[in-house]
C-alpha cells in the first residue's frame, strides 16, 4: 500500500509551506515523507519534488501557445487535463515502490476541486495505482474572522468533499502569524455554534433578506457537525506532529506495519 495527502486550498492558503514543514517534520522524525508539485504555475518552494508536472507542462507554454492563448486560470486547468491525458508519465515517475507516502501540492484554482473532473479523475487513477489517499483542504485562518466567512469557508470545504469523494480535512493554515488574542477569537470557528457564528454576521439589507437561509446552513453545519477545522500552528512542533497523526489514521498509515518485537531471551543469555 502507498499513501497520499492531496494538500488542496485556496491560492496563498500556504500549501507549499505545509509541505516544507511535514517534509521538515519527517526529517526530524526519520520517517520519509515526499512531494509531488502538480502546480505548473509554481514559481518557489523551499522543498525538492520528487516530481514535478513543470517538467511536462507549464502554465506559461499554454498562454504562449498560438493556437491555445490561455490566460492564467484557463492555463492552469488545461495544464491538470493535459497531465491526466498523460497520466503514464507521472506512473513512470512516480514508480511502484511499496509504502510511499507522497504529498501532491496541488494548484491554488478552487474550481478544480469545488466542480471540474479533472481533479477527480486524477485521484481514481492514483487509488488505481495503489495510493491510500486523504484531501487536506487549507484555509488561511487570516480569511476566518466573521460569521459569513466562516459560512463561505464551509460550503467551499463541502463542495470539495462531495465532489473528490474522499477522507477530508480541513486545516486553518496560518495560525502561527496570529497574535493571542485573535487565536482565542478564532476558538469558536473551531467548534462552531450555529447561534454564535451567526451573530457576526453585519446586519445588511442582503444578509436580512436571506437571513432563513443563513440560519438553515449554520444548524445543518452544527447538527450534522459536517465540517470542522484543525488549526496548524508551524512554529509548534507539537502541533505539526497531532496534525500528522490525525491525517495517520485517516490513511491508516502504519497499520499494516509489522509490530517490532524485542528478544528478551536474548539479553537474558548475555
């Protein structure tokens, strides 16, 4: 069995720099812990990918393109279907080696996971390839201080569930930029109360008129408890490591691990 954390979000999310650190992390932890870059808009990153899609397409080759002329976002979704088109160069490059654990650092273009296919078929052909996956969907915690972005957050987290149709989390990245007191603001977004969230929310025209709708979301969001939030603090090494684990057992890394087993008999004879 290999393993594989799609790392999904927003454009400046802090995708790139969750995989640093889990690549960061593994080290510390001597365990081994891959990337794969699927953005071919990436410009830098502070780790080295296994794989990297720039090497079969850039964005930059579909908005030169005569016949083609994207712009930035249509680039961006014709470079995903051209790799699924050619999904026998990332087998050659990914290879076949037994427990792999792989992070794919995907592109920053949210419709590629809220109601495209390419994205989808992209994770049927790695479960095809014996890859154990989970989505790891980031929100900039910075973007979670009201009511109604906290609502907005949600319901882009549930299209993406519903669509890629795998185990999901959600991590509010960013955490470690935030003083005390906002991080005691954003505790509430954590274990949502419907009632409490929705206060927040500006009393406008438009909020009022939709006010019964607003409401249903909230209690379908708490009765249901259908999204929750697991807040990554990079500069806590304790944080980064329960976040690993979460993420562990979702994939059920390690489970079919042979249990190290130590000779007694041994040391006794000595």
């Amino acid at each position: 069995m290999r393993y594989a954390q799609l790392v999904i979000g927003p454009a400046g999310s802090g995708k790139s720099t969750y995989c640093s650190a889990m690549v960061q992390h593994g080290i510390d932890a001597k365990r081994t812990i891959e990337v794969v870059n699927l953005d071919p808009a990436a410009e830098y990153f502070d780790y080295q990918p296994v794989v990297d899609i720039r090497e079969l397409i850039h964005v930059q080759d579909t908005m030169e393109d005569k016949d083609l002329h994207f712009g930035p976002n249509g680039g961006l979704v014709f470079c995903v279907e051209y790799l699924v088109q050619n999904a026998e160069w990332l087998q050659e490059k990914l290879g076949d080696q037994e427990d792999d654990y792989i992070l794919f650092d995907c592109p920053g273009q949210i419709e590629l996971y809220t109601h495209l296919t390419a994205m989808k078929k992209l994770v049927q052909m790695l479960q095809d390839w014996n890859f154990n996956m989970c989505s790891v969907y980031l929100v900039d915690v910075q973007f979670m201080t009201d009511g109604a972005k906290f609502i907005s957050a949600t319901m882009s987290a549930l299209s993406v569930m519903v669509n890629l149709e795998l185990p999901h989390l959600n991590i509010l990245s960013k955490v470690d930029l935030l003083g005390k007191g906002a991080r005691k603001q954003i505790e509430k977004y954590l274990e949502p109360d419907a009632g409490a969230i929705l206060g927040d929310i500006q009393s406008t025209s438009f909020n009022a008129k939709h006010q019964k709708l607003t409401e249903s979301i909230g209690r379908l969001i708490e009765d249901y408890s259908l999204v929750r939030f697991l807040p990554l603090n990079l500069k806590d090494q304790e944080n980064v490591a329960n976040i690993l684990l979460t993420i562990d057992n979702v994939l059920q890394f390690g489970e079919d691990q042979d249990v190290k087993m130590k000779d007694f008999e041994d040391e006794e004879e000595q």
